[in-house]
C-alpha cells in the first residue's frame, strides 16, 4: 500500500532556531499533501495544503511565514518551523493523497514527528 | 458550531462488548467519511471509510452512515483490550472534497 515516510521523528530545538520536518511519498506521487498539527489530548489541526509546484495554502489563524511549505516535487514536502517558540511544541503529521487511488484510500499519514522546543 | 463533533469520552466499555462511537458534521455536501484509530503517540491509521448511507462491515467493525441526519457512526464488536485507543471521525470537505478535518476524538477503554 501506499507509504509516507515523515523525518524526523523528533527533535529538540532551541528556542529561535528552524526546524525543518520532511514528508515523502514513497511508492506514489502526490500533487497534494497535508500538514497537521495535534497538540496533546487534542485532534488533529489541519494547518495547511501543499500543491506541488505551487504556494501552499494555509488554514485560517496559521502564520503562513512561521510555518514554511515547500512541495517542489511529487514525492516531497517540507514544513519549516522558524523561529521556534516553546508553544511550538507539538506533534506534527503530513499525510498525502494518492492520486492513483479513488477518495479517502487515498490519504496515508505519515509518523509524525514530535518537537519540543526549549 | 464545529465542523466534526464527538464525544469524547473516555468510553469504557467490558472485553467483548459492543462499542459504539458517535459523530456528527456541519458540511451537507461532504461525501467521504473515515474512521482512524490512533494509540498515544503514534499517527492516525485507517479503520474504516464510508460514502454511500447505510452500513458498511469490515470485520468486527461496522460504519454507519446517515447523510439526511449528517450523523455517522462505528461499531465495534467484541471489543479487545487492544481496541483501546482514540477513534478519530473525519470527513473530506471543501472544493472536490480534497481537505479531511477531523473530529476531536473519543478516548475508549476496553476493560479485560
């Protein structure tokens, strides 16, 4: 089945700094991915939708310069943390859409990496 | 109103009971609903999608679907200690019904 393979798994950063999460698609190609953010005992936040080769575009209340969105290829998608803060501490997921597939079998998540920021 | 609701629980329910999850959305159009499972820590995973009104089984799981009450539902049969775990609704909405937003899940307990 289809496979998103999400790096790092975690890490720890200091406050200020930019951190830099990947999200692959590794069996299909996916014009759209997801990123979600799910702080604890929480749902998951739809943060924004990434197109390749286009702008992202960013739920309401996200600061579109905070978090940074790259989808410059099919089976890759980047979301940078700048200037990490403490209340960026959370557990952030992408998930793709397999294009090949029909609706909903189509959204595979990736594992998630969990930062802490200190 | 939020756009996916359910109840949160916890819902703790005896092995090998029947455990039934409950969840409404605000979209009428919306088309395409999930059932995701997520153990602490970890990311959602599949259980379960449904399009069509009515049930849909899969094992010892059961969706249910109602679009006239925008109202959907799980069934979980003979619930394990395993089981145990957030069970997240989600349902496909926007243009072409490409962003899923998800519920804020209900906790479930299944006591040995």
């Amino acid at each position: 089945g289809a496979v998103v393979s999400q790096h790092p798994s975690w890490v720890i950063c200091k406050s200020g700094t930019s951190v830099k999460i990947e999200c692959r698609s590794l069996d299909f190609q996916a014009t759209t991915m997801f990123w979600y953010r799910q702080f604890p005992k929480q749902s998951l936040m739809l943060m924004a939708t990434s197109n390749e080769g286009s702008k992202a575009t960013y739920e309401q209340g996200v600061e579109k310069d905070k978090f940074l969105i790259n989808h410059a290829s099919l089976t890759l998608s980047t979301l940078t943390v700048t200037s990490a803060h403490p209340e960026d501490s959370s557990f952030y997921i992408c998930s793709a859409r397999d294009t090949g597939l029909r609706g909903g079998l189509g959204y595979t998540f990736g594992s998630g990496t969990r930062l802490t920021v200190v | 109103q939020k756009e996916v609701e359910q109840n949160s629980g916890p819902l703790s329910v005896p092995e090998g009971a029947i455990a039934s999850l409950n969840c409404t959305y605000s979209d009428r159009g919306s088309q395409s609903f999930f059932w995701y499972r997520q153990y602490s820590g970890k990311s959602p995973e599949l259980i379960m999608f449904i399009y069509s009104n009515g049930d849909k089984e899969d094992g010892r799981f059961t969706a249910q679907l109602n679009k006239a009450s925008q109202y959907v539902s799980l069934l979980i049969r003979d619930s394990q200690p395993s089981d145990s775990a957030t069970y997240l609704c989600a349902v496909n909405m926007g243009p072409g019904g490409f962003k899923t937003i998800f519920g804020a899940g209900t906790r479930l307990f299944v006591k040995a």
